[in-house]
C-alpha cells in the first residue's frame, strides 16, 4: 500500500496537469499577425462586407452557421467545434489575426489562404466583424 501512495499522487499531479493544458488549448495568432493593417479602406468596408457575406455563406456556413454562432451542420460531429464568431473572444482580436486564422486554418478550421484570393478574404473578414453583437 506504502508503495501505491507516490503513484496516486503521482496521477494526481499528472491528471491537473493535463486538465490545465486542455483548458488553456487556445488558438493564438502570432503576436505579428496583429499588427496587420486590414488594406479595405473604412469607406470601402461596407461593399467589402457584401461581398464577404456572399463567400460566408458559400464556404463557412456549414461549420459556422447561419449568422456565424457556430452551429452549422458540417462542425456537430467535430473536435474542437467551430467557434461561435459573434463573441468577444473573436470580436475582441484584431483584423489581422482573425486574417491570419482564415489564412492558416486549424485542426479542421481550412487553411483558406491557398484557396481564397487575399481581397476575399478580407472581405471575408470584414463580413465577421459585422457579426459582433
Ligand atoms: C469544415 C468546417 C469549417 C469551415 C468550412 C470553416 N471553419 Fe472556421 N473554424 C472551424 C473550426 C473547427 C474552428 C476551431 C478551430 C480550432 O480552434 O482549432 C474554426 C475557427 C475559426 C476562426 C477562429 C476563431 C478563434 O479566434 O478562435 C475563424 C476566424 C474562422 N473559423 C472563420 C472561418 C471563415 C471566415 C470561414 C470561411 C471562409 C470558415 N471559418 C470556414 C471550422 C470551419
């Protein structure tokens, strides 16, 4: 029994460690991502939504759905799920590394860069800050 005490605590340790992991399992842009000026000038930023809000509903719907609350048919069987894009951990990021994330993907968030122009997807961009309600 003696023995058994270093390996309980030992799982214990280990189990906290890997919970903590899990939960802090964060997808962060690269700190110079953020610093990427969104090229669309403001007096240009309406048509460019328009035109961000078509390619969203073509590609991204699926997995992000309707208004991009992230409930869309493609992404209930993934992990992790596609995120919810009203909220302010979303919203709060600037232009450049939502850019940066549409660009590169994640897990299966599609790395969208080899597939969209770069005006796409800052249009696209410019279409998911309209969702910040
Ligand atoms: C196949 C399903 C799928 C499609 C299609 C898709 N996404 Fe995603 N998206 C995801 C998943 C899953 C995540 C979460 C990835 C992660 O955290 O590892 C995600 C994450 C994101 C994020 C990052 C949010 C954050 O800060 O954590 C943004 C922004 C995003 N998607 C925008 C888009 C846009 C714009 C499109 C269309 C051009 C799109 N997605 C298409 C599944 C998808």
């Amino acid at each position: 029994m003696k023995r058994l005490i270093p390996v309980i605590v030992l799982s214990f340790v280990l189990f906290g460690f890997l919970n903590i992991n899990l939960q802090q399992d964060r997808w962060i842009a690269p700190e110079e991502a953020k610093s990427v000026k969104n090229p669309v000038k403001s007096i240009d930023k309406g048509l460019s939504a328009k035109r961000g809000k078509r390619i969203f509903k073509t590609r991204c719907m699926i997995c992000h759905g309707v208004n991009g609350v992230g409930n869309g048919p493609g992404g209930k069987a993934l992990s992790p799920k596609p995120q919810n894009l009203t909220l302010p951990m979303v919203q709060k990021q600037t232009d450049g590394e939502i850019f940066w994330k549409v660009s590169n993907g994640r897990n299966a968030m599609i790395k969208w860069g080899p597939i969209l122009s770069e005006n796409e997807r800052w249009d696209v961009v410019n279409y998911v800050r309209t969702l910040d309600n």
